[in-house]
C-alpha cells in the first residue's frame, strides 16, 4: 500500500516549467532530424510476408512506412514554425500529392465513399463468367490474394518520393528558424 501511496504523491504534483528547464526544442528537433537522416539513409524496402518450414506467416516490415512516419514527427515538432513562416501553403502542396497518389493507386470498394490502398497480399473476390460449348454461361466467383499488390507498392513508393520533398522543405524551415546556429570555437 505504501508503494502505491508514494506514486500517487507524484502524479498529484503537477510538473513546473520554466525558461531555465533542461528542455530544448532545437535539441528534439536534431534528435528526430538524425533519426530521419538513419532511417532515409537505408535502402527503402517494401514489407513482404516470410514463411518457414511449417508454414508460419512472418511480416518484414516495411522501411518506406518508418520513413513516412520520422517525416510526419518532424512535420508535429515544427509545426509552430510552419505557421509562422508561411510554409503552410508549400507543405499543402507537397502534401496534396498524397490524394492524387491515393487516386491513382487506390481501388474502389463496394460500401466505401472514396478509394483505398489494399493491403499487402489482401484477398478480394472475382467473379469470373464460365462458358461451356452448348451450356448456359455460368458465374463462379473465387478469391484472389494480392491481386493489388502492384497498386500497393506503387502507393509507398510515391509516398516516400512525397516525403522526400517535405523533408527538404523542412530543412530549409530548420535553417532560416536558426536552430542550429555554429558556434566558435578556439
């Protein structure tokens, strides 16, 4: 009981921030700019499923997507500085190319208002018409798996063209926000 009393002493104090706190959002902003800079530096891999001996499903995932993923942080962490630098009209273009990707790649869905990226290797199913020499046409309708793998992968790799622009553009809002400023040394 005692233990539990300790933790709740410290979540009723609430924490005090100051202008000489430790945090620095320049700091975060090179933490994550390095993390860009790793993930972007590997060779970008589609995810694919690998399977064993007895037949176990494993998923390799997929390096475009954490590429997306460590831009779309840094976008957060700068937001502030968007707005105040006017780079929110720059950012909507870049980023308007995400529909026109999603259009082009996106199949569409009996029930769903707008297309979707199938998933890897997602079953959708077909109806095929059998003909039969003096027999009535026939419909069989079977199931296909990763009928839109193609659709797919095309979709990720022009999402990681996309944000291979919106970090340059964020780049270019680092430097004039003066993040990083050199320091002499002797």
């Amino acid at each position: 009981m005692g233990r539990w009393q300790k933790e709740e002493e410290t979540i009723d104090n609430p924490a005090e921030y100051s202008s000489k706190s430790d945090f620095s959002k320049a700091e975060v902003v090179r933490q994550q700019v390095c993390k860009c800079n790793e993930i972007r530096s590997q060779e970008m891999r589609e995810g694919y499923f690998n399977y064993d001996g007895p037949g176990h499903k494993t998923y390799i995932p997929d390096s475009r997507k954490a590429w997306i993923s460590a831009v779309k942080a840094l976008l957060n962490l700068l937001k502030p500085e968007i707005s105040q630098k006017k780079y929110g009209d720059k950012i909507g273009k870049v980023l308007d190319r995400e529909k026109d990707a999603l259009e082009t790649f996106g199949i569409n869905i009996p029930g769903s208002t707008k297309p979707v990226i199938p998933y890897l290797d997602q079953a959708f199913p077909r109806t095929y018409v059998i003909k039969s020499l003096g027999a009535p046409s026939k419909r069989d309708v079977t199931t296909i798996k990763g009928l839109y793998n193609d659709n797919f992968h095309n979709y990720w790799d022009e999402m990681v063209d996309i944000y291979d622009q919106l970090f340059g553009l964020l780049n270019i809002l680092i430097h004039e926000s003066n993040y990083f400023k050199q320091e002499i040394s002797f």
